[in-house]
C-alpha cells in the first residue's frame, strides 16, 4: 500500500496516524518492529504461553505475531484473535471526564470489521495454522481464557472497559518474561487510566517502556500471587456492573465508507453551509438599498442612496 502513498498520507500511515482505507493495522511500522521484537525475544527466552491480541480489527498485528512465529519455526504455540468482530458496543459503562469515548467509538462502521474477513486475510498469507478467534465482546469471552498462559498480551480495545477488562482476565495468565503490550497508553487518556488503575491495585511496579507516541509496555518480572492465578484479578471496584455489553445495531451487508469518504462528507456539509449563508447575505443584500443597477448607478453619480448628492 505505501506505493500508493505519498506525503503527509505516507508519514501518517508510517507512524501509524491514521485509519488506513486498506491495509490490515493501524498500526505503524517502529510499533510493528518493536512487537516483533517482543515476539522473537519472548521465544528467545524460552518464555512460556500462547499470545493474544485483545482488539484486532482486520487483524494485520495479530498476522504478524503468527507470522513472526512461524519464521522462528514455533508451531506450539496458539495465536488468539479476540475482538467483537462487530465494532465497539453500544455503551462504555464507564466514561470518563463525562466523555464518552466508547459512544464516538461504536458510531464508527469502519471499526466493525467481520470474523469472516479477519479469518480470510490470515489465510491469504498462508498462516490459518496455531490461530484462534475469540470472537464475542472481551467482557463475556476473556474470562474463559482465565486459566491460560501468555507470553504476549497485546491490548488493543482503546476504551477504559475493555482495556480493565482485558487486563482483569489475561494478566493473572501473563508468564514471568512476558511482554503486556498497551497499543494506546500515550495517547488515548481512558486506556491510560485503565492500565494506570490495574498496575496500582495489583501493585505493579515493572517500568512502562515507551515504544512510540501511542504505545507502551511493561515485562513482567515477578509472577503473579496463588490467588490472583487461581481466582483471577480482584474486580474493578469502581462500580463495574458485570453486565455484558451490547453490540450496536448495525446494518448488515452495508458498504463501510471508507475514513476519506467521512471526511469528505464532512468538508461538504460544511461548505453547503456556507453557501446557504452566503445566498441568505446577497438575499438580504438584494433587497437593499445599497444594491441592485440602480445603487450601482447612484453610487456612479455619486448620489447617496436617498437619492441626495
Ligand atoms: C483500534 S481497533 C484495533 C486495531 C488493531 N489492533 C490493528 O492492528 O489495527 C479496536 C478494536 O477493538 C474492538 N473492541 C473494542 N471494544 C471491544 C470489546 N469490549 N469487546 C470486543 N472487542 C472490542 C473493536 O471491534 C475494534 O476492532
């Protein structure tokens, strides 16, 4: 895709800035580099468990990893591809700063992105092998990974919600050596929050390692305590409900536009604003005195619009 890129686009989409049109991540290349790293120095190590991304949407970093993987020669290990393959859901049951991230979020089609295409691009690249899909809203499916060993955790949900709830279920599973990976940590404030809140509830203490502008990471170093793995993580305590999220109603089969088209849609409401403003002031200035052949002529005579010299 980047020889169709020039300029700012190529900047951007090298960077990882925007939401590409085609290509199967947002996420740019220091941060692929930096997760592939992460791979090869978690089967380096001899670091135990499978690998999650919790956030997938086309699904192009969880290829990498399997990808990465199969270029070690690792086929013990599993791949897991969660996501909702249906977008953000309906409500982020906990807003912070009273924005709601979540609802900008769920609005977006481009976001929902089906298991179907997610599992065809895997295949593509020959690498449906040591995958599994999770599909299903992180809050009902994550815990049933609860007793699990990871070596890669790679968080991806964005929001508060699912960035604890991820957190909640797949932590207690992260083995000592491995990588959590926080896609959004610098840029997006509830994720930060929710990352922020579970490091200091479980005491945390491991250094945050900047990989880029957005994202950050931690090794563990010491493994988790009997009851945190046998029991899971203590809840959230800041009035998690429990309940199960619920998917946006979306139309099926509907074309998704693409960023560009939003945008341009954008750009052309605003201008058939200022049209529609600036047909009200010639309007307003037809019926003026000031207007009009005759206000050109009197001002040609120098006649005030009165009519007096
Ligand atoms: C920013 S995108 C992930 C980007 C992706 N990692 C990449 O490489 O381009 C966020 C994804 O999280 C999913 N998501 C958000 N909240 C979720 C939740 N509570 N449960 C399941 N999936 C969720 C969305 O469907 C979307 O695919």
């Amino acid at each position: 895709m980047s020889r169709e890129l020039a300029g700012d686009q190529l900047r951007f989409r090298t960077a990882g800035m925007d939401w590409p049109l085609h290509g199967l991540t947002m996420v740019g290349l220091p941060r692929l580099d930096d997760l592939q790293a992460c791979v090869e120095a978690a089967v380096g190590d001899g670091v135990q468990g499978d690998l999650i991304e919790a956030g997938t949407w086309r699904g192009g970093a969880a290829i990498l990893m399997r990808a990465t993987l199969d270029s070690l020669g690792d086929d013990g290990r599993t791949v897991f591809v969660a996501d909702s393959f249906q977008g953000f859901p309906e409500v982020d049951r906990h807003p912070r700063d009273g924005y709601d991230l979540g609802a900008d979020l769920a609005a977006c089609d481009f976001l929902a992105v089906p298991l179907e295409e997610v599992r065809d691009s895997f295949a593509r690249f020959g690498l449906n092998r040591g995958v599994s899909f999770v599909p299903g809203f992180f809050e009902d499916t994550l815990p049933a990974l609860g007793a699990r060993s990871w070596s890669i955790v790679r968080l991806d949900g964005d929001t508060y919600d699912a960035t604890r709830s991820s957190l909640e279920a797949l932590y207690p599973g992260l083995s000592v050596g491995g990588y959590l990976i926080a896609d959004d940590y610098l840029q997006i404030d509830p994720c930060r929050q929710a990352v922020d809140d579970f490091r200091r509830q479980h005491g945390i203490t491991e250094p945050l390692v900047e990989v880029d502008w957005s994202c950050a990471r931690w090794r563990r170093e010491r493994g988790p305590a009997t009851a945190e793995r046998d029991g899971g993580a203590a809840p959230c305590s800041d009035g998690d409900t429990r309940s199960s999220p619920r998917a946006v109603a979306r139309t099926p089969n509907r074309r998704v536009p693409a960023i560009e088209e939003v945008e341009l849609r954008h750009e052309l409401s605003e201008l058939r604003g200022r049209l529609a403003a600036a047909d009200a002031e010639i309007e307003r200035l037809a019926g003026s005195p000031l207007s009009g052949p005759r206000a050109w002529l009197r001002r040609r005579l120098g006649l005030a619009p009165g009519g007096r010299a």
